[in-house]
C-alpha cells in the first residue's frame, strides 16, 4: 500500500487520464476523501482554464476575414508569452489539452499516512 499521495500524483492521474480508483485503492481510508477533493478541484480548474485560454483566444486572435497567417502569428506573439503557445495550437486547430495541464501544475502537498 502507498503510504502518501500527493497533489501532484492527483494531477498527474487526471493529466494521463487514469481512474481515480487506482490512486483509492493504494492509499489508506482515512485520505480518501482528501484524494476526492483535490482530484475534483483539479478538474474544475482544469475546465475554467480551458474554457478561458478559448474565450481569449477569440477575443483577442481569431482570426477576422482576410488576414494572411502572417498577420496572425504576429497578433499571437504580441500576446503575454505564457499563452502564446495555447494560441498557436488553437489556431492551427491542435489539441491544447497538455498545455492546459501544465498552466495548472500544483505546489507540492500530501498526506501522510501514519501507517508503518
């Protein structure tokens, strides 16, 4: 049995599309309900920011009639570096599902088992 699970075993689960039930099964009782609510945090914030990279995508980038792919890149790279990236694939219609991942990579924290 695993003795700890950590925020970022959860985020790694959710990012590799794993079952939650394999992080269940080999973590004691008493952290499953800590287990639950991070893996469904990460998931809220997984769609929030996915649902916001597409509204500033069209907001800002989509493009308008007749700008040549030139002019499209250049509105993209005057973007905030961070999001230049998740910009471009959307725009050249490629999944942004990793990248999305990645922007909500948590802080390190878990729970010990006190199980020798």
């Amino acid at each position: 049995m695993k003795k700890t699970i950590s925020t970022r075993d959860i985020w790694r689960h959710l990012k590799n599309k794993s079952p939650i039930e394999e992080l269940i099964e080999n973590s004691p009782v008493e952290y499953h309900e800590w287990i639950y609510e991070k893996y469904n945090m990460f998931q809220e914030m997984y769609k929030i920011t996915f649902a916001r990279c597409q509204i500033n995508y069209i907001n800002n980038i989509e493009p308008v009639e007749g700008l040549t792919k030139k002019e499209v890149h250049k509105k993209i790279f005057s973007q905030k570096k961070e999001v230049q990236k998740i910009f471009l694939c959307l725009y050249e219609k490629k999944d942004i599902s990793d990248l999305v991942w990645k922007k909500i990579y948590p802080p390190y924290e878990k729970m010990k088992s006190n199980i020798n």
